[in-house]
C-alpha cells in the first residue's frame, strides 16, 4: 500500500503502439511524429512505475 493506494496489475497487456490506437481516431489527426513519440514515452514511463509500485505491494505482502 502506497499512501492509502493498492496496485494490482491482474493482466499482462499486449505492448501495442499508442499510434495506432490514436491514429484511428480523427481527434487527434494533428499529432505529428513527434508528438506520437512523447506520447508513447509517456505511456512507457507511467507504465514502468505501475508495474514498480505493482511490485512494491507484492513484496509488502510477502514481508
């Protein structure tokens, strides 16, 4: 437990291009490359500290 906050990561997701989910939306047909890039990086990062957090209660539990 993180400040109050439990994660659970239950499923693994498919790694699957944020473009692609984007791009079939005509909303944000004015990202460009870079854009798309930052984006995903984004992503990535907010996923990489889930799956830390995810972690940290798993070996909370463990203790």
């Amino acid at each position: 437990m993180i400040n109050g906050e439990e994660y659970h990561i239950s499923v693994e997701p498919r790694n699957l291009p944020f473009e692609d989910y984007l791009k079939q939306q005509g909303r944000f047909s004015h990202l460009g490359k870079e854009d798309f890039e930052y984006i995903q990086q984004k992503v990535d990062y907010e996923w990489k500290v889930l799956l830390q957090r995810s972690m940290m209660e798993s070996f909370q539990m463990v203790m």
